[in-house]
C-alpha cells in the first residue's frame, strides 16, 4: 500500500518536471446530468497522458547503477511515451516492448525519442511477459505501468490538485486499466476528503479490474470474457500480485462500465463541445456520466481526462460517425 505522505513527497520531486493540468467546468456536461461537471485534463499533459507523473518519480527513485544498466517496460502505448519522455531527460538507456496492435500515433512518439523499441505479441500481457523475460536475461529494471509504488504515487498527485482546486469537491471518475490511476488518486482523494466517492470506470467489453473486485480476487483474462474496445489503454489483464487490487478494494466506492457506443460518442463530444482532443480511455469518465447521468444530479464531479493519444483516423471516423449528435 501506499500512503498520503508517499504521494505529496511525489509531488514535490516531480513538480518541475510535469504540467499542474487545467481543471476546467463542462457546461454541456453539467447541464446534462443537471450538476457541475469538471474536467480535469490530462490529455494537455506531457506525453499527453497522466503516465508522466508516475514514469518520472519511478526515474528519480532509481540507483546510480539501475540507471547505468538500463530499464525496461511493457505498455499498450502511453506508458511507454512517458517512460521514453523520462528516460531521456535522465540519459537511462531504455527498451520498450509494445504489442504489435499499439496505435500509429502512439508508436510514432516511442519512436521520436531514444529507445530500444520491440513489438512483440497480439495483446498487453503478452508484451508485458516477454519485457519481464529480458529483464531478468539482461540485467535490466522494470518499469511496471501499474504495480509499483513509486510510479501510483505520481499518479496520485492528481488527486492532490483536484482537492486542491475543488476541495468541496463530491464525486471523482477515473478510468481503469492495472489500476495505478485510481490507486493514486483514490489514495490521496480518500485520505484528505474521506467523504468524497471515487468511480471507476471501465468498459464493458474489458472489465477485468471490476470483476476482479466482484470475485474478491484478482481474475486472469482467461476466466473474464474480453474483446477489442476503442479504450485500448486500458485493454489486458492484471497481474496476480498486483498492488493496485487492495488499494481499489480500500478506496474506490464503485465501479461504472460503458459501452463501445457511448465511449465513442464521449470522444465526439469532448471534441465538439470542449474542443479537447480525447482518446477512448481518456474519454471513460465522460462516457460513465452520459450512461449514469442520475449519479451525477446535483454533485460536483470530477472526470478525470486521463490521455488524448488518439490515432488520426480513428478520430475523423468517429467525427463522421456522430456529426450533429445532441447530448
């Protein structure tokens, strides 16, 4: 577990290294779910993702010679971006392994910085296995996006600047994959304002962490039915001894799952309305609050915008698809 203490000294390591990201009210939102709807933007972050806060405290927590050596990681894109972003402000030699079905753009960014890229595998878990497997041949750190108490406390500082803006603040949506968003956030959110429900929110087609927390333990992919989803940040399964599942477990109130369709129409609307260029995942917690739309009635809610790396094409499709739509 981590603790409150953790993620402000978090703060204060990588506060000149990252974005403190806008917190700005939705109109389209709040008048949709009758409340007040805020949005907090990660997509404007470095990397355009929140993975850069928990990459770069995981960095300044390695030894002098885990940064000789060299590290490694397993992503479904972001993390990746972020641990590349990261490394190279410190000079760490870094491979990254990748699934071969990662988005262009987000393939694309890896590529831009100095790294020893690999694809390998048709899903995150398989990537992920074969990252561990060179690790321990080669000698290298791992980097895990989610299971690693440095890299959750960096993701929790976004819980600190939520309350920190909004502290009469009710509700907090967070997209979930691994879990080390809403470890973070849930951790700080929970401690400073114990009253304050955390949301995560899932898509329905690649609920592992929700069933998980339903079974009361961590389920592998091969007893939950998955398939593709535009969320593909959050796709794949969640490692047995995951730290991310007790803090979930401790901290977070209730799950929401969504669909493709309303995931989809989430990315249109933060596009046209908000003018915020969104990715599946990032758009979750909007799309939790156009499908629960009552949870909301009179609260302050936070949606957690957590990474707008969204393939081009991708983009304009679901901009065709939904031309006109009203809320």
């Amino acid at each position: 577990m981590i603790s409150l203490r953790d993620i402000i000294q978090a703060e204060k390591k990588i506060r000149s290294f990252i974005k403190k990201t806008s917190l700005v009210n939705s109109k389209f939102l709040s008048e949709a779910c009758k409340g007040k709807v805020y949005l907090k933007l990660e997509n404007q972050q470095i990397s355009n993702s929140f993975k850069i806060r928990g990459a770069t405290n995981r960095m300044l927590h390695l030894s002098v010679e885990e940064r000789k050596r060299g590290i490694i990681t397993a992503s479904s894109g972001n993390h990746a971006i972020a641990v590349a972003i990261a490394a190279q402000k410190f000079n760490i030699p870094t491979k990254i392994v990748v699934p071969k079905n990662t988005p262009k753009k987000k393939i694309e960014k890896i590529k831009s910085y100095n790294v020893n890229l690999v694809m390998y595998g048709d899903i995150y878990d398989q990537a992920e296995e074969k990252a561990l497997e060179l690790a321990e041949k080669k000698g290298l750190t791992y980097i895990s996006p989610y299971n690693d108490k440095h890299v959750i406390a960096g993701q929790g500082t976004i819980g600190l600047e939520i309350i920190e803006e909004l502290p009469n603040v009710d509700m907090v949506i967070v997209p979930v994959g691994g879990g080390g968003l809403i470890s973070g956030i849930s951790t700080a959110v929970k401690n400073l304002k114990p009253n304050v429900k955390v949301f995560g929110v899932q898509p329905e087609n690649s609920a592992i962490m929700y069933e998980s927390v339903k079974a009361g333990r961590i389920l592998s992919l091969s007893e939950v039915k998955t398939s593709d989803s535009i969320a593909d940040a959050v796709l794949g399964g969640v490692i047995k001894e995951a730290i991310t599942f007790r803090i979930i477990q401790k901290y977070v109130d209730e799950f929401l799952l969504v669909d493709e369709e309303t995931i989809r129409r989430a990315v249109y609307l933060l596009w046209m309305k908000e003018k915020q260029r969104v990715e599946g995942a990032g758009a979750l917690s909007v799309a939790a609050i156009l499908a629960h739309k009552n949870r909301f009635l009179d609260k302050r809610t936070v949606a957690v915008i957590s990474g707008g790396n969204i393939d081009d094409e991708l983009l304009q499709s679901i901009i065709g698809e939904y031309e006109g739509l009203r809320v």
